[in-house]
C-alpha cells in the first residue's frame, strides 16, 4: 500500500472516530482526520 493511501486510511478511522460520542481532551479527531487526508492528497507534491 502506498504512504498516501495510508494517510486515507488513517484520516477514515480519524473521522469515524470523531462522530462517535466520545470525548477527546485537547485535540479535535476531525481536524486531525482532516490534516491527514491533506497530507495524503499532497504528498506527491511535497515529496517532489
């Protein structure tokens, strides 16, 4: 599997993880999820 691919499936588990009702002190799962599928979409660009 490649890296960005891995930076979806991270970013998926992340936002599923932030519609659930739990609480998470500090950091927004969504957001989280969100910079990992950013980072997944552009990291063909940023690795060159």
């Amino acid at each position: 599997m490649p890296i960005p691919g891995i930076f979806y499936l991270i970013a998926v588990i992340l936002l599923v993880l932030a519609a659930l009702p739990i609480s998470s002190r500090g950091v927004s799962l969504a957001l989280l999820g969100a910079a990992f599928a950013l980072l997944g979409y552009s990291w063909d660009t940023i690795t060159g």
